[in-house]
DNA sequence: GTCTATACACCGATAGAC
DNA sequence: GTCTATCGGTGTATAGAC
C-alpha cells in the first residue's frame, strides 16, 4: 500500500532521468553528430559525472539502443497514422507510404542513421528493439496489401526505392529536394511496373 | 645521375612501404571492419611502431584518403572497362553499368563504406581523392548519355536506384542476393520509365 | 633521414567510498 | 545514487637514438 504507492513514485523518478538523460544525447547527436555523443558530454548536461550514467543504462549502447527504440516508436506511430487515411486509388496510396517515411528519414539526419545505418560501429539493437522496427515494417506491408501489392519481392523493391533516395538526398543535398523531388515519380514508375491502374 | 638513380630507389621504396601499409589496413578492414582498423594494428602487421606510420601518412584520415583513392581507381577502371564494350541495345547497356557498378559495390563491405557511406566519422576526402569519384560518376553519365539518357534527373534517379539496391543487399541480406535478383527487374522498369525501346 | 620511446588528451568502463 | 580515482585503449605529437 504505502510501500506500493512510494516504489511507484521511486520508478516515475527514475524513468524520468532516463528521460531526460536520452533527451540530452539526441541534443548533442542533432547538432554534433550522432557519433559524437560522449558519456562525459551527456552527463555535464544533465548535471552528473560520466560514471553516474551507469545507474541509468547498463552501457552506452544500451543508451543507443534506447534512442534507436525512440525513433521506430516514433515511425510506427506515423506510419500507423498512415495506415489509417482513408485510401483514395492505391497508386496514392503507395506514394503516401513512400512520401510518409521519406520525409521522416529526412528530416533527422542523426536519427535515420542510428535507425537505418551502421554509422556506430558497435551498435546491435535489443531484439525488444529490433521489433518495433519489425512492426513498423508490418505495418507497411499491410497498407501495401490492402493496395494489391502483397509479392515478398515487390515490398523488397519498394523499400530499396525508398532507402537508395534517402540515402542520396541525406549524401548529396542535405537540406535540399534533389531526390525528394524524384519519389512520386519513382513509385509512380513502380507502379506502372506492378501493373496497377493509371489514374 | 648517380644522385638521381639512388633518389629515385628511394623514392620507391618509400612507395612500397607506403603500399604495403595501405595492404596491411585494407586486410585488417576487411575481415574485422573499416573502423577497427587502428594505427598500432597496421604498425604491426608490418613489423612498426603505430608513431612511424606518421613519416608515410600525415594521419590517419590521410590513410583512409588513400584508400578512398585505391578504391575509386579500381572501379573507374571497372567502369571504363565497360565504357568500352560494344553497345548492344540502351536497354542492355544501362543494365551493365548498373550490373557492373553493383557487384563492385557488393563485394567488399569496407570497401563500399569507405567509398560510399559515412562510416568513418571524421573523414572528408581530399579533392584530389574526390576527383576520382567523380571522374568515374563522369564516365558513368557518358555511357548513359550514349543511350540517350541526358537528363541530369534521369542520372540522378539511376544513382539513387543502385544505391538503393546495393544498401539493401549489404544491410539485410550480406553475402546472398535477395536484392541483387531486382536488379534487371528495377533497370528495366527504368528503362521503360524514360521510354526506352523494348527489346 | 627513419624509426623508436615516451607522453598527452580523450574515450568507455569499473571499483569502492560516502 | 552519485561521487572520485583509475584502468586499458585510442589517435596524435614530439624529442631523440641510430
């Protein structure tokens, strides 16, 4: 009762410095680079010494694994946004998956590297965390489903797009449109080569 | 005479050292990973101590310049091996080059994350290194140009296809070809977008 | 002229006092 | 739960041996 009601509050206490300890590493990986974030660094920050950080996650990968859960939670939750519009035709639909997830990725350099690419080296993610970016891709596929697209190699196709034209607009035109101006056109040509309708 | 003749045995040795240190790196990349490559591990690889790999490389990042040079040379040769292939059809040729530029990428990891992908967080290369980019991306557009595919948009998305396709592959599928068998698929639906001619 | 020995500043991580 | 002290490792700089 009292006990339970104090071990609540000890937890709120708790999660919440690992709250504010994962906010302050996304603040230094935002505007120093992912790969730049130091214990040191995050915890000056936050008002500790490095070793402190170890009462709050077990390693500092366990803290990268943390944020790479933050941003797939963040991801599923717009993709599943998606995946509730009411469809117009499935040609739009599709453009809409793709729009949707290209401009997450854009949109945070720092943060489509820890959740798509091996920029830190040691960095497995948890399979806890691992399958919130498993979700996230089943949701995908469903939408894509519901649009008639349900061949394993045409989903396989439709993430590659996806991928080759983050990855050239984040390399070659950080900030820019140079790809983002080239999606509709691609999933357009993907689904000219599905065969889906013409609208 | 005599000065020069022993000058220039000089010179080559100093070259084959250099080459033997590049080897040494390219190794330790290779079968532990671009990043685990550390001066006092090449240092002993060739019989040194890590501070003598100064007289040779002004730094480590000018080690990782060469080998971003190394790397580009050997697919420029690649790709203007292809270059000079007799042309079949548009249609065939666009799908060699992007064959050719896919497999190179494809088979050596450390490789294309040097050449590629920010892997390696403080390393910008040299212009002179940069050059060789884009001297092979130069002989790459010459061949599409061939093919009558002039547009600068046309180009970009065909960079952005096998880039995609070769991310994928290496990140979720290394070693096997889930996405190396869309390849042909992707470039003929490339080919159709443009409004090439079927064969 | 080349290389070695030594040192520095920084990193992630651990041990133990309070 | 946070601290100080410290460890082994890194890239890098430099003085000095040969």
């Amino acid at each position: 009762m009292l006990a339970d009601a104090k071990r609540d509050r000890v937890g709120e206490r708790r999660s919440a410095t690992r709250r504010e300890i994962l906010d302050a590493a996304w603040a230094i990986a935002r505007d120093s680079g992912l790969a730049q974030v130091t214990l040191r660094d995050v915890a000056e920050r936050v008002g500790m010494r490095a070793p402190s950080l170890y009462r709050h996650f077990e390693s500092k990968n366990a803290m990268y694994d943390a944020m790479f859960a933050d941003s797939w939670i963040a991801c599923l939750e717009v993709m599943t946004e998606v995946s509730r519009t009411p469809p117009t035709s499935a040609r739009a639909t599709i453009k809409l998956y793709a729009r949707t997830f290209f401009d997450f990725a854009v949109a945070d350099l720092a943060r489509h590297q820890l959740m798509n690419q091996r920029t830190i080296v040691g960095f497995e993610p948890s399979a806890e965390s691992y399958a919130v970016a498993v979700a996230t891709l089943d949701t995908v596929r469903a939408g894509l489903a519901a649009c008639g697209v349900t061949e394993p190699e045409d989903v396989d196709l439709f993430v590659a797009l996806a991928g080759g034209l983050i990855d050239a607009q984040l390399a070659n035109d950080p900030g820019g449109d140079r790809w983002s101006r080239l999606l509709d056109r691609t999933y357009d040509m993907f689904a000219d080569n599905i065969g889906l309708p013409t609208p």
